[in-house]
C-alpha cells in the first residue's frame, strides 16, 4: 500500500488489508489518493522477524492514516504477550481492544489454534470458512 503520492519509499506491505466499498483484486499495488481511502482494518500476523516492526513504525504509520482497527496475530504465541492483540482509534491514539470485538466489521474474534475464527455480533454464528469443510 502506497500512502504519499511521488514517494516511491512511502509504503507498507499490510498482511490483510478490511478497505470497504472499494472493489477487491486487479491491481499490484493499492494506492491511497487514487483509491480515496485508506484501510479501515489491519491485521498482521507477527513473527520473530516483523514483531518489532508491528508494533512500532507500522502501528504508528496506521494511527497516523486513520486506519480504524490494527490486530496483531501470533499465531504460534510466541512474540507478543496473547495470541491476538487489537487496538481501535479513539481521537487520534490507539486504544486497547479487549473485549475482541471489532465495531467496525461488526464480528467477534476467537483464536482457534492457528487461526482467527470470526463471528457475527448480532447471531453469534460462525463466519463461513473453506477449511470448515473438511
């Protein structure tokens, strides 16, 4: 993701990138003042080589553009103090989210060995995922 126009330096490659209303897919780079919004939610799945990373300059690069949610996953539980760590922007800082709700995508977060698992608010009921099936 490209956030200052003529600075080719000024990017950052997000894990998974929530930008609702904007069409998904075709295109190699996502590029905010051609696409007119930034994301509203980020995760990155931390390791040993971006935890740092992760929780320094890319969450202060997310507050700085807005971005409503940051998750922090880890799935191996190795590199941040839980598995799954999220904060949400409240005048202009970000705060801890404990209660794993994400407001802005209406769900509810669990971990679910090495993966999220996400619930809808409302129903409780289990977002549809393809290795559900097997």
């Amino acid at each position: 993701m490209f956030y200052e126009q003529r600075n080719a330096k000024a990017c950052v490659a997000a894990d998974v990138m929530v930008i609702p209303d904007v069409p998904g897919g075709g295109r190699d780079s996502y590029m905010i003042w051609e696409e007119g919004q930034v994301p509203a939610v980020v995760f990155e799945m931390t390791s040993e080589s971006t935890c740092k990373d992760d929780q320094g300059r890319k969450k202060d690069l997310y507050v700085r553009l807005r971005v409503r949610e940051y998750w922090l996953f880890d799935p191996k539980g190795e590199w941040i103090k839980e598995p799954l760590v999220g904060y949400r922007l409240s005048a202009g800082v970000y705060l801890p989210i404990r209660d794993y709700c994400s407001s802005v995508l209406g769900l509810r977060l669990a971990i679910g060995g090495a993966v999220i698992g996400f619930y809808h608010l409302d129903t409780g009921e289990k977002l549809f995922n393809p290795d559900d099936q097997k």
